[in-house]
C-alpha cells in the first residue's frame, strides 16, 4: 500500500534518517519500533505530510507521490493520530473533528446537523458514549485520545499511522481500540503502529519494521517473535564506553532521598514519582534511564525545588535533611539543574554570555552592593576557557551560539554557583557528537573532582557511556538499579518498558 | 566599524536612530516656528516632559519584565490628590476630636507612599492570582480613580502655598526642579538597570521567566518590587503635575499611561520583555515631547495632534520591527 524508499531527512547537520526504506502492506498492522531518537518520529511525519524537505521516494499504490503539507496527505488517504494531542479545548468534539474541513449547507452556512450526526456515529463506533457537543476540554485526557483516533477517522483513510495512541488511555479504552484496530485490518487498511509497549506490539501487529540511529534494521512477521529478540533488534549495536571503572568506590552520599512522591498535577489521585529512595554519592555518575513519560524530568525538577506543594519526602543534602520549596534554596545548598529545554528554560538567549554565565551566582561579581563588569566578564572569560565555548567573545548573544556552545554557557552557570550535585537532563539532546563527547569529558573530569553528578537520559549509549551507577524509571517508579559491570542495553530496557496488559 | 558585530552595534544604531529623528524633528519645527528654538520655550518643553519621563521610567521597568501598567494615569492623579489634600487640610479625626496638620515634606511623603502602595498591590495581585498585568492594572486604573474622586469630592484641591509649589515651578542653579527630579530619577534608574541584581533579574525575567526561575531568581519578589516601583514614580509625577498647577486635579493624568506606552516602544523597548533601556525610554519621551510642543506651536488642531502622535508611534514600532528581523 505505501512504501518509501532511501528517505534521508537531516536537521541542521544532524541526520534523523539515513536511507530508509520500508513498506506497510495493506489488511496489515505494522509495527514501528525503535529507541528515542531512532526516527520513528521524523519518519511518520515525512510520510503524512508534515516535512515535505526530504530525500528518497514514497509510492502509495505503486505511484510516487510527494506530499507538500499534512492536507496533501489527508486528500491521499494517510491520516496521522499524533502522540500529542492536537485539540481546541473550547470546541466541542463535533467542531474539533471537522476543524478545517467544515461541511456547509448550500447557504455556505456551517451545516451543523451533519456533521453532528457524522461525528455521533464515529463515537458509537468508537464506544466513546458522550454526546457531540461537549466540550473537548471537559474530557479526560483518554476520551481526547479517542477523539484524535476519531478525527483520522473521519476520512476514509487508506493508511492510518498511530504514534503511542495508547499513552494516555485507560485498558478498557485501549481493548476498544484494538477492536477498532482490526475492524480496519479486515477492511484491508495499512496500520502503523508505534508503541513502546511490547505486549500491546504482540497482541495487534501481523509485522515489525525496526528502527535504529536513522537507519532501518530489519523486518520480518511478527509470529515467532519473542519479546527479547525485539529488544537485541532495537539496541544491538557497538557503543562505546567512556566510563565503567568497575569496582570504583564513591564517598559518602552528597544527596539521599527518601520516598519521594510527586502528585500529578491535575489528578489528585495519581503520583507522577512513586515512592523513589536512591542516594548520589560524592564523585559518582547516576544515570537514570526511563522512557517518554517515566517521570526523569519531574524527578530533577521536584529535587530542585520547582514543585513545591505537590511532591513529599525526606531528602538529606551532605547528612542534613533540608526540603526544597524554590530553586534558590537548593542552589545555595549547593544543587544545579542543567534542564532539557535550553532555549526556554537554560539560557536568556537575548542576553550575552556573560550576562547568563553569572545569573545564578551575581554575589560573585557584586563588588559593595553594585554588580561589577570587569569582574563578570573574568568570570565569563574563565568558563569560556575552562570549556571552550566558541564565542567571538564575552559579548556575544547566547542566541547566536550553537546548540553545543549553549549547553557549555548554561554548564558554565552552574559550574560558576560551586555545586555539590550537578543534575543534567538530556545533556546532549540535539547537539553534534563532537559537542557531546566533550560534555561526557567534562562530566567525568568533574565527578573526579568530587562533584556528584545526576544525568537523566531517554539515550541508552549516553547512560551507559558515563554512569557510574544506572537508576532506571519506569512509570513514575525506581523499577531497576545496576552498577556499571552489570547494565547492559537490554537489561536496562527491559526494566524501562511497562507493562500494560 | 560598527557593522563587524552585529550584535553589539544594533542597540547603538537603535539608539542613535531616535536621536537622528529626534534631530530632524527639532530641525523641521525649528523652520516652520521662529519660537521654537527660544530659551524659554527650551526649558518649557523639558519641564512639561519630566513628567512624562518620571513615569515611563516606572513603565520601561514593568514592560521589561514583559508586563504592562495601565494605573499609572490614575495612581498619578490619587497620589496629587492625597499630597494636596493632605497639606491643604490634614486629617480631622472627628472621634477623639484630633487634628494633624501636614508639613509639605509630610505630604510628598504621604503621596509615594500612596503610588507605592498601590503599585506593591498590583503586584501582588499579579503575581499572588497570576492575573494578566493587563487585567490587574487596568483594575486599578478605575480603582485609584474612583478614589482620587471619592478623596477630592470630584472638585480641584487648590492654594497649596509656595513651598509645595516649589517642586513643581522653581528653579535650582538655573534649571526647573522637575527636570532636576527627572534626571536625578533615570540616573538612578540607569544604575539600579546596568547595575544592581535588580536590574539584571528585571531583563532576565523579561528574556526567559523560566530560565530565571532556574536560576534562582525570585519572580514574584522581582515583578512586586517592579509595579511598586512604577507606582513611586507615577507618584512623583503627581506631585510635578500637582504642584506646577498649585492644583490637585480630580481628573489628572487620564491617558498618561499612552503616552508612557508610546514613550517606552519609541524609545526601542520590546513590548515582550527583556529588551530596552531607560535612556532609549527618555528619548522616546522628549520625542513626544517635542513632538506636542511643535504641533502647538504650529497652530495644529489638538485633534489632528492625536492623528499624528499615532502615527509617530506605529512608524517606530513598524521600524523596531524591522531592526529586529534584521538581527
């Protein structure tokens, strides 16, 4: 039904898809799979339409075609259930589904009646029992991912692409849907099914297309697939290890944790961290590994005191229990916090380098009462040095730097603060691998000088490159933990996936 | 010279952009009207703009941090009406039958307190509810207005003697008191800006607010202190105003606060925050400034004024724009 041929998508130097070619027969569930980062993502959006810059060739009944944006595709008959949800919250289901592509009367009215009958039916179908009208916003967040499935519904579509449909919904949703799912296969449909979910891949998929750094591994039936062969498919490959000193011993813990919990924020009733207890000692690497959603993110930012009022537990810092309800607490505990977004949250990009090196620290360049110049770009030129940021000079905007150079500003910042555990979220997302073995080095060099260090990563290479010591998440809960000697990619994995069914 | 670092050159361009129109305002009114490059007519315009530069101050400072204030107008006219009521009648308490007298420095003193203190409360309600600055200021600004009428009684607080009227009329070493207010006013506010944590947080909040708040920095304390601080100055201004007319109007200030937005977008400063300056904010004040007095003195409707400050002001924004796509 479509198959695409050596697609080569690249992003500002780095290349997302190298090569590949797949196809996705029809009355056929396919299954994407892949690590992060692997291009499942990138892919799905060449083939609806959303990148139309890319190299390579799509057939879709044996003609090449080349979709310009998403309605392109739309009018071929490729619709995308995307894993955000993409909804108006103030329009009701009716209006959302026929967002765009509105039915009119002959008047050129909006022909209400219709499209509110054509949108009743899709729910039946889809057993979602709320009436049209309600408001998208007044739905959980299950019920909206049903009303995505139903809005690439509503087209007869020829081939439908599922990016993790099930993130957000509940089991009984999700044994609808694959009802849903097979109804399509027998009308002769393509499915492609990207999940991270095993049991659920087992369960649906007739076939399994891999993914790996950009390139496509294999694909083959699903039938004689055991869960662990998939897993050496998604990770086999030869990485190199920087660290791994086995049988290093860490001084004692510079943070301890203890049952920390953190309350979802808009379900009171669910906890997005559960119970976590786990201590980073002075000198050491943790690496904490989790899927998309495993909570890696909340975990750092709740340690750092951004989720004052919602997260509970004890957490000692060097031996005294302290509980962060600002940031500024615990940078002058002696906490930094290199966050995943650096472009929002790192750096002020209108602001030069120097003027974001000294932010979180500025009694380092005050001089009686009034911030000294002189004094700050030092500061600056000595991290510009120290890491070698590659800046025309002090002056220069954070905007105008490379992602790479970013990252080494924002570390400069906290290097300049002194701390005793520096926290690192996604370190080396979307910088080139010279950057990035550089920022491994420097990680290393300053866990040697007796700094803790907390690296959370969805990348395995990375965590296992630099840990000491492997925390793995999985749904808000510490579901495994390996030193250095025992991690390996598929024992980490394994830990990571949920399990749903 | 200039052009070999672009990130550096472009504040300088910008600044010296507004001085060239500046220049060539002052030049074409100075063709059209002999009375307008007079000493008199000199200080007369400095004097009417000081007021106008004490509260755009206050503005740049808000919009910095990527806010706005709509208040500013009416805490102005609150903050003249307190002064002056103050100093004219002091406070009678009828209970225990007590009077206090004010003296004119007890009666400034009673003013910035007023401005400050309804400037910190529209902080407080934007950062305690996290209401739009927008809402909370624009609440305000009918809320010190109904209070300046409740206080005055909707009539002009006058003859407030020569000591008060001082602040607004005098002179000092040659120059009107209200230009020495102003200046003393932005240079302390160029220093608090290039100088002082405060400063820097302003255009950190401004930049990135989530950044910041990584960084330590205490939003909410940073962002009150800012809406009290223009509170002050829209204070100060009322006194300027207050004390020139020797008259505390019940509808002073009404739309100071366009002429404060204008002043701060003509003078470079991003609406979003992060991005701007004081002294860019003064010019943009002596533009208008100049701007008023030129139209006046070339017989021009008030009405058509209004036309052409508007489009004064669309011109800059339109030519920021494009400074910035150019970046």
């Amino acid at each position: 039904m479509l198959v695409a041929e050596n697609i080569t998508k690249r992003f500002a130097g780095v290349t997302a898809l190298d090569k590949v070619c797949l196809e996705f027969p029809a009355g056929q569930v396919t299954a994407v799979i892949g690590e992060n980062g692997a291009g499942k993502s990138t892919l799905m959006k060449i083939l609806s339409g959303v990148y139309a810059d890319y190299e390579g060739q799509i057939y879709f009944r044996g003609q090449p075609v080349r979709f310009a944006s998403i309605r392109d595709a739309q009018a071929c008959g490729i619709a995308i259930i995307h894993q955000e949800l993409n909804l108006v919250p103030y329009l009701s289901i009716a209006e959302n589904l026929f967002l765009g592509r509105e039915l009119t009367t002959d008047w050129g009215l909006l022909d209400q009646k219709q499209m509110r009958r054509k949108t009743q039916e899709l729910l039946t179908r889809l057993k979602l029992d709320v009436p049209p009208d309600t408001l998208v916003g007044e739905l959980k967040v299950g019920q909206q991912q049903v009303v995505e499935i139903a809005k690439a519904l509503l087209e007869e579509s020829e081939v439908i692409i599922m990016d993790e449909p099930t993130s957000a919904i509940s089991e009984s949703e999700v044994a609808v849907l694959f009802g849903l799912i097979r109804d399509l296969r027998r009308e002769g449909k393509a499915v492609v099914y990207i999940s991270h979910k095993l049991d659920e891949l087992f369960t649906i998929a007739d076939r399994y297309v891999v993914l790996r750094d950009g390139h496509s591994i294999e694909s083959g039936p699903m039938a004689g697939m055991t869960p662990d062969d998939i897993i050496r498919k998604m990770v086999g490959r030869d990485i190199t290890i920087i660290r791994q000193q086995a049988g290093k011993t860490c001084g004692e813990p510079v943070v301890t944790v203890r049952d920390l919990c953190l309350r979802h924020p808009t379900r009171p009733n669910e906890n997005q961290l559960k119970n976590l207890s786990f201590s980073v000692g002075r000198g050491e690497i943790v690496g904490l590994f989790g899927l998309m959603g495993a909570g890696r993110t909340e975990l750092l930012e709740t340690l750092f005191g951004l989720h004052h009022g919602r997260a509970s537990g004890r957490v000692w810092v060097e031996g005294k229990e302290t509980f962060f309800t600002a940031p500024i607490g615990a940078i002058k505990a002696g906490l930094g916090l290199v966050p995943e977004d650096r472009k929002r949250d790192g750096l002020v990009l209108g602001l030069d380098v120097q003027t974001n090196i000294s932010l979180a620290d500025l009694g380092n360049v005050e001089k009686t009462g009034l911030l000294n110049r002189v004094k700050e770009a030092l500061l600056a030129r000595k991290y510009i040095t120290d890491l070698r940021i590659k800046t025309p000079s002090e002056k220069q905007e954070a905007r105008n730097l490379s992602g790479g150079n970013q990252q080494k500003i924002v570390l400069g910042k906290w290097l300049a603060t002194n701390p005793r555990l520096l926290m690192l979220d996604e370190p080396t997302r979307g910088i080139d691998i010279n950057a990035k073995n550089e920022i491994y080095k420097l990680m290393l060099q300053l866990a040697d000088a007796g700094m803790g260090i907390l690296v959370a990563s969805s990348e395995l290479p990375e965590i296992l490159a630099v840990s000491d010591r492997v925390l793995v998440l999985s749904e808000g809960r510490l579901t495994a933990e390996f030193s250095a000697a025992e991690a390996t990619e598929n024992a980490i994995l394994k830990a990571a996936i949920p399990s749903t069914i | 010279m200039q052009l070999a670092l672009p990130a550096n050159s472009r504040p300088l361009l910008l600044k010296f952009q507004s001085l060239i129109a500046l220049f060539v305002l002052c030049l074409g009114i100075s063709l059209l009207s002999d009375k307008f490059l007079t000493g008199a007519n000199f200080w007369n315009v400095l004097r009417q703009i000081s007021v106008n530069v004490c509260i755009s101050t206050g503005m740049t400072l808000v919009v910095l941090t990527a806010g706005i204030d709509l208040s500013v107008g009416s805490v102005l006219a609150l903050a003249g009406a307190i002064a002056a009521g103050l100093l004219r009648n002091g406070i009678a308490l009828t209970g225990p039958d007590l009077f206090i007298g004010f003296t004119v420095l007890g009666a400034v003193v009673a003013g910035l307190g007023t401005g400050t203190a309804l400037g910190w409360f529209n902080g407080w309600v934007i950062t305690r509810f996290r209401l739009p600055p927008f809402v909370a200021t624009l609440a305000m600004l009918t809320i010190a207005r109904g209070l300046t009428m409740l206080w005055t009684g909707g009539f002009p607080i006058t003859g407030l003697g020569d000591s008060f009227d001082y602040l607004g009329t005098g002179w000092l070493l040659g120059i009107p008191v209200p230009v020495w207010v102003s200046g003393l006013i932005v240079a302390l506010a160029v220093l608090v800006t290039n100088k002082t944590r405060l400063g820097r947080y302003i255009y950190a909040i401004g930049g990135s607010e989530s950044a910041a708040r990584l960084s330590g920095v205490n939003i909410n304390r940073v962002k009150t202190t800012v809406y009290a601080l223009a509170g002050a100055l829209a204070a100060v201004g009322g006194l300027l105003v207050t004390a020139r007319l020797d008259s505390a109007q019940p509808n002073a200030g009404s739309s100071y606060e366009l002429d404060s937005i204008a002043a701060v977008v003509i003078g470079g400063t991003s609406l979003a925050g992060g991005r701007g300056s004081i002294l860019g904010t003064v010019q943009g004040a002596v533009i208008i400034g100049v701007l008023n007095n030129g139209l006046v003195l070339l017989n021009v409707s008030p009405f058509w004024q209004q036309v052409v400050k508007g489009f004064v002001i669309l011109l800059a924004v339109i030519i920021d724009k494009s400074n910035a796509k150019n970046d």
